[in-house]
C-alpha cells in the first residue's frame, strides 16, 4: 500500500474540503476520491470517510458491504444506530485532527494484515514445496532400485542386440537412455538432500554460537 487511497463520501462540500486541508497542512496526505451519497462505484478505495451525510445509515449500510475500513463522522448524539465495522468519531472540537490519528492507524493496520497475509500464503506454498521435496527424498532408494532394475534388464536385452528385430532394439535403447536421464535426475536430488542437511547443521551452529554470545 504505497499510496493509499482514502474515499471521501459527503453531501456537503465543506466536510470534503475540511478533510482534505486537513491533511494538506500535516503532510503525507493520501489519495482522495470525493463522492456524494448519490453516485455510486465505490468500489476502489482503501478506506473510506463519511460526514455530512443526508441519509447517513443507507451510505454507512452500503460503504459496509465493499469490506473495506469505514469511519463515519458524525454530529448527531446516538441518531445513528452504531455498525460493526463503522467506526464512529463524533464531530467535537479537534476531529480533524482525530480523524487523520485514526485513519492512519487504520491504514497501517490494514497494511500489516495485507503483508501477513501475503506471508502466511507464502508459508503455505513453501509448505507444500517442503512435504513434495520430502516425499520424493523418501522415495528415492525406491525409485533407484527400480531404475537399476530397468536399466540392468535393458543392458541384458542389448546384450543379444543381434537377435532383437531394429524396432525393439530402438525402443530398448529410448527405455534405456529415458531411465539414465531419470537416473541423473535423482542424483541431484541426492546432492539436493547433501546439500540441505549441510546448510541445517551451519545453521544450528550459528544458533549455537549467537545464543552463546
């Protein structure tokens, strides 16, 4: 969330100005996007403001439903029935200056859930990567004893190339050259496994001597 963008929905231009000076005169001010209750799209925003509102309850009801933070600025003393996922400021001497405090927090709220998120998404396909990766280092002595087994009967069978028709020697060599290739590929998974087991002891031991220090 490098720039946010905050939307602005009021009925009164003076609560949209006020909000904008607002933030133009302490800096770092975010993206604003300014609408009545009447139009609609309100759809690409990161958090919305609402005050001076004909119909507050139908705007706040609405602005709801996009799942995004809403902050609502009122002027009437509990007319509005409090929402869940509205925050309610009221509009008392220094709301603006409230306002940006609390928007800010929200904002940067939102930004360390949206990174935890992409964290734990991340965990997740490593995850997934790790149990493939253990699964195939499990059954690798398997797959090699099946592969020295192809490969054995393959060199058995070429033994008596002379014998064999040319379209069964063609397709005994492809088997064969198909299972060598497999072959190469298992050993660089034995080095894979080396190599890992290597970078988890230099770990421990870097551990070891940190928790030492």
């Amino acid at each position: 969330m490098e720039q946010p963008t905050v939307l602005i929905v009021s009925d009164e231009s003076e609560f949209s100005e006020t909000v904008r000076a607002n933030w133009q005169a302490a800096g770092r001010a975010p993206s604003f996007v300014v609408k009545t209750s009447g139009e609609g799209g309100h759809d690409h925003f990161d958090l919305a403001i609402a005050g001076g509102l004909r119909e507050p309850a139908a705007v706040l009801e609405a602005l709801r439903g996009t799942g995004k933070p809403v902050i609502h600025v009122s002027r009437l003393n509990g007319g509005i029935p409090k929402l869940a996922g509205v925050v309610s400021l009221p509009e008392s001497p220094g709301w603006t200056e409230l306002l940006a405090i609390v928007v800010r927090e929200v904002l940067d709220r939102e930004r360390v859930a949206a990174e935890l998120s992409r964290a734990m998404e991340a965990n997740s396909q490593l995850q997934q990567q790790a149990a493939l990766g253990k699964y195939m280092i499990e059954t690798r002595h398997n797959l090699n004893n099946a592969l020295t087994s192809i490969l054995g009967n393959c060199d058995l069978i070429l033994l008596d190339e002379e014998q064999l028709p040319g379209t069964v020697k063609s397709q005994v060599e492809t088997i064969r050259n198909m299972g060598m290739r497999l072959n190469e590929i298992m050993q660089r998974f034995s080095s894979l496994q080396k190599e890992m087991q290597l970078m988890e002891q230099q770990s421990r031991k870097t551990k070891s001597a940190v928790a030492g220090a």
